[in-house]
C-alpha cells in the first residue's frame, strides 16, 4: 500500500471518533503529514496532533514553529551531536532540512484529542495497531524512536508485543524490523536523556548497515 492510499485510508477512517466520541475528533487529513523522504534514518512517532479545543487549537507539528514538541524535539537536534540548526528556520525550510537529515515524523494516534493533550491510550493502541503499523512498514525506517514515557509507550508495547523501553533494542512488527526505543518528551529537563537515546539508536542503525 502507498503512502497517499495510507493517508487516504487514516483520513476517512471513524473507528477512533465512533467508539471515543466524547474524547478525541477529527482524524488528521490529507496533506496534514507530508510526503516522506527517500530514505527515513529515525521515525520519530509522537503521541497525538493537538486538541481540538483551546489554545493549541489549529498547530500541528508539520505547520507551526510554536508547536510544544516540533520546538523542544528541533532544540534537542541543533545541539551536539547532531548540529541540525532547525529552530530559527521558517516552518517550510525546517521540515526540509528535517528530511534532508533522514527524520521524519508521525502521530501514535491520527485523531485529535478535544480537550486533553492525549485521547485515551485504548485509542492510542487501536490507532496505532489500524495505522502506524502500515505507516512503519511503508517508511521501513532504520530506527524509530517514540516521545513520551507515559502516552507514546502503549503504542510501542501493541505494535511490537513487549515493553519497549528507553534503551534502544531490535523489534519486529509486520514485514519491518529495526531498533526501537522510547524517549521522554523533549522538554525542559529531557534534552540529554533524548540526546543519548537518539545518538544511539542511530549509531546502532548505522552500524547495521556495513
């Protein structure tokens, strides 16, 4: 299945919406994830676009520079060991030079949330098993890393059948195999424990290669 049919399929999907009603809406629509580069070196999958209601109402990681985890994830890779100068570049040349470097990024789950900052994580698995199974097997990306130790977590365990963790090990799902990893999410505080997550899981990826 190609990535446009991938998603086609999410953006017309109303699994999430009909059995969470009161928690999450509208899934993410076509052209909200760009297309994705050649080659995906890191996968990096968040928890959930922004909620529907409030003041982060309208970002989105791809379409905003005020975007909570889009700053604190660009910070942590404009510092050592990655040198990748995102943060001050206009929202179009960042997510370029993003994919230039071999990043790409993806939601656990494609619905909003309207209030929370997270739908329920029986949603995030469910989404996750309908979805970002297909977007992995197609990105076949040498590392994915997942942002958020307590909300990113329940999609790694049902896609992969195991706790994965914040040290960087091999898993299988589908036709895709490759290390994987869960991180904190990059803010305040985070940024060295992320840094070493991510250095890692590249240099074991790299090295796999040769």
């Amino acid at each position: 299945m190609g990535w446009q049919q991938i998603q086609t399929n999410i953006a017309s999907c109303a699994e999430c919406t009909a059995r969470w009603p009161s928690a999450v809406r509208r899934p993410l629509a076509v052209g909200e994830i760009p297309n994705p580069p050649e080659q995906v070196r890191l996968l990096f999958v968040g928890v959930a676009p922004t909620p529907d209601e409030g003041s982060s109402r309208g970002g989105h990681f791809y379409a905003s520079a005020n975007d909570k985890l889009r700053a604190g994830l660009f910070g942590v890779l404009s510092e050592t060991p990655f040198n990748l100068p995102l943060s001050r570049l206009p929202v179009r040349e960042a997510n370029h030079k993003f994919f230039q470097a071999g990043f790409f990024f993806v939601h656990a789950a494609k619905v909003r949330p309207i209030t929370t900052l997270s739908p329920p994580h029986d949603c995030i698995r469910h989404c996750a098993r309908r979805h970002l199974k297909l977007e992995i097997e197609h990105l076949a990306p040498l590392a994915v890393c997942f942002l958020g130790l307590g909300n990113a977590a329940p999609a790694a365990q049902e896609l992969f059948g195991a706790q994965i963790g914040t040290e960087p090990n091999e898993a299988k799902v589908g036709n895709w195999s490759g290390f994987v990893a869960v991180a904190p999410q990059p803010v305040r505080g985070n940024a060295p424990r992320i840094k070493n997550i991510v250095a890692e899981l590249l240099r074991l990826s790299e090295t796999s290669l040769k």
